[in-house]
C-alpha cells in the first residue's frame, strides 16, 4: 500500500486530479489488469457443471471452488497488504500477477478436485493482495472527490469480465472444456502484466516517512469501518448465493438449454457494466443515497428472481437487473471504505477487499446449504434477499451514525476521518 501520509500527499497535491479531471491512466491500467482477476474470480459461475462431470464431485462440492477463491481473498488481502507496506508498488502488483498466472497454469492441468482446490485458493492469495495495493494507487491519484470513479473504473473491470470474460469462460467450457478457460485466463494475465510494467508508476518516493503497520492498524478501532465492513460482506453474500448458481437454475428449473447459459450471463454482466458507470458517477455526490437504493433494489430484484425463476423471460430480465442494481452499489461500497479510514490509507483497500469476499464465502456456502437440503435452486435468492435486507439495515445504521459524527464535528465535539464528513451526504 501507499504509506498513509503519502496517500494523504497525493490526494491535496497541485499535480493530482481534480474531481471532474480525466483519470490518471495507471487508473485504467489497474481497471485492465482487473478484467482478467475479475473473469477467473466469477468465471466458474458458468462452469460448474462441466468441472463437476470431468472431476466426479457433486455441484454443490463444485461450488465451494468458489467460495475456496473468497477465502484466499479474505486471508489474502490484509496479510499480502501488511507484507508489502514497505516495498515497491509496481514490484508488487508484477509479482502478484505471476503467482496469479502461474495457479491458472497448475489448475488447467490438474486432474484432481483437491489440487484445483489448492490452485483456487493461491491465486486468490495474489488476486488479494493485487486488489488491496490497486485500490491504493487508485485512490491516492485522485482527490477525495473522485474516489468513487477511481473505484468504479477498478469495479468496471470485474463488469467487463462478466460481460465478456464469465460468459466467455462458459462458452470454451462448453465447446473445448473447462479448463480452455484457465488458459484463456493465463493469457490475459500477461497482457495485464505488460500493462501494469509499461504503464503503472514503480517505486515509493524515499522523501515520506515510510508507513508503520500499528499506525494503519487502528482503522480497525472505528465503529464505522466495521459498519461499512458489515454492509460490503452482507451485500456480497447476497448477490453471489444466487449469482454462483444461476448457471443450473438457467437449465434445471427456467428450462433454458445450455446455449443460453454464456447469453444470461453476459447480459448480467452488461447489466452490471451500466450499474458500475451510473454508480462511479451517483457515488462521488451522494453516497449514502446510493446505498440506499442500489441495496434495496437489489433485496427487490432477488425477491422476484424467487418468485419468478421458472418463467424463462422473467428471469434472464431480473438477471440484467440485478447485475445493474448489484453493481450500482459496489463503487460507493469501496469508497466508504476509505473514507472512514481517514489516514490509515494503507490498509483501506485491503480491508474493502476482506470484506466482500467474506460474503463471496459465506454467500455460495449458504447457497450450496439451501441447494442440499433440498430447497432447490431458486431458494438461493430467498437466501439473498435476506442478506440484502441486512446490508440496508446495517446502512440505515451507520448513516445515522455518521450523521451524529457529523453534528459532533460542526460543533467541535469530535475530530473527523479525513473524507467522512462530506462522505456521509
């Protein structure tokens, strides 16, 4: 990560951005080298039935591929964020990129569940800790005001992948086999290495104090940082318990034939792009207003996906939909991250980074618990809905409570987290 007072530096000084300035294009860079973490991360959505067969295990057991990359995401982004305070960005991000191709390079050959499962978990480790260093770079080159667009050009590349890379994983899964998809994402992991080599500033400047981990640590003494970790986790458990099992749900209970399974989810993905362009923009100017609506839509949308999952226009229309309300909400989720990190910028995206995929684990785990137990595949968005309900509760929560910090600070009572008194409109 930048050291915090770097990060700090970056975002008041002359040569930054200003908040309707074009982006910094190592901004675009990162949103590039996303793309490919982002098709791996989500792409399984669309092959869990070919690596089930091809491997003999069940696909509920096939699923917790999935939520086996979350929890390296969880572990990995504070433990790689902390390892890698001191040392070089570029260095950094090159080197999480090699580990990551490198577990695709292992998973596309391998024959067994376990070894795939091993695969998914350190290529997640890399994938982490490549999130929580981005985010930071993301975030210290532009002002306070634009950290939203910042963030949703980093969402915009997990968009794209479910626009382009998770329906296009699905489709070589069907045409060449599941692990055509591995190697897809291989190549494109060097195409985001060239990138982030040519493109993305290398080095920590040697004229800043260097960070010190105790420092950044205590974001974590901070009611609202756990607020907004809450309400990232309980919104990513929403969407991905029903999101990581659309693919059986499109075939076994709407009736679509396999063909449609990579259309569905590109149209998710598209869907989620549109989301990600007017959430980066909504962000920036009201960013509990935000929240509020991309969370209640999204509880909305996964109610009627129950309702409505075997009617077959039905739910490919809620499929767009709630890849549009899902992802409207994720900039602004980001963003709140560092904004109640104040200067402890450091371990901001690391902790954003936890926090999502703590509901990418439980999420696909609870969805898998329903699909067992005999409740079908569409009872996943019941499950959904209900995390969905929670993340706006924990919303309404800390709005209120950043409302009363924010009476407290115009009345000189308390000092603010640098961002959060004019975050919290």
């Amino acid at each position: 990560m930048f050291p915090s007072r770097l990060g700090v530096c970056l975002v008041m000084s002359p040569t930054a951005p200003r908040a309707g300035a074009r982006l910094p294009v190592a901004v675009y860079v990162l949103g590039v080298a996303v793309f490919a973490l982002g098709t791996s991360e989500f792409m399984l959505s669309g092959l869990l039935p070919e690596i089930a067969d091809d491997l003999d295990v069940s696909i509920p057991r096939a699923g917790l591929l999935i939520s086996a990359f979350a929890v390296g995401m969880v572990v990995g982004a504070p433990t790689l964020a902390a390892a890698t305070l001191r040392l070089p960005r570029r260095t950094t991000l090159v080197g999480l990129l090699v580990v990551f191709g490198a577990g695709h390079i292992v998973g596309a050959v391998s024959t067994s569940y376990g070894v795939l499962f091993a695969t998914r978990i350190v290529s997640a480790l890399a994938c982490a800790g490549f999130w929580a260093v981005g985010a930071a770079v993301a975030i210290a080159t532009v002002p306070t005001g634009a950290r939203a667009r910042a963030m949703a050009i980093m969402v915009g590349g997990l968009s794209v992948a479910n626009v382009a890379g998770v329906p296009g994983g699905a489709l070589l899964g069907q045409h060449f086999g599941w692990r055509s998809a591995f190697w897809a994402v291989t190549l494109m992991t060097v195409v985001a290495l060239v990138g982030v080599v040519a493109l993305v500033p290398g080095g920590t400047p040697g004229d800043t104090e260097p960070p010190r981990l105790r420092e950044e640590l205590r974001i974590y003494r901070d009611g609202q940082v756990w607020l907004a970790m809450a309400t990232i986790a309980l919104f990513a458990g929403a969407t991905f318990s029903f999101f990581s099992y659309l693919a059986p749900l499109l075939t076994d209970v709407a009736g679509l034939g396999d063909g449609w399974v990579p259309t569905v989810l590109a149209l998710f993905g598209a869907g989620a792009f549109l989301g990600t362009l007017v959430g980066g923009r909504m962000a920036d100017r009201y960013r509990f207003g935000t929240m509020y609506v991309g969370l209640s839509a999204t509880a909305a949308v996964l109610v009627a996906c129950a309702l409505l999952a075997e009617y077959p226009v039905a739910i490919v229309t809620l499929s767009i939909l709630l890849g549009a309300t899902a992802f409207t909400t994720a900039p602004a989720l980001n963003a709140r991250i560092f904004d109640v990190a104040g200067a402890a910028q450091g371990l901001a995206g690391a902790t954003a980074t936890s926090s999502f995929n703590i509901g990418n684990t439980v999420g696909p785990w609870l969805g898998g618990l329903v699909i067992s137990a005999g409740l079908g595949y569409a009872a996943t968005a019941w499950t959904g809905a209900v995390l969905a309900v929670g993340a706006v509760a924990m919303t309404v929560v800390a709005g209120r409570s950043a409302a009363r910090r924010t009476r407290l600070v115009a009345r000189g009572g308390e000092p603010a987290a640098e961002g959060a008194v004019k975050a919290t409109g």
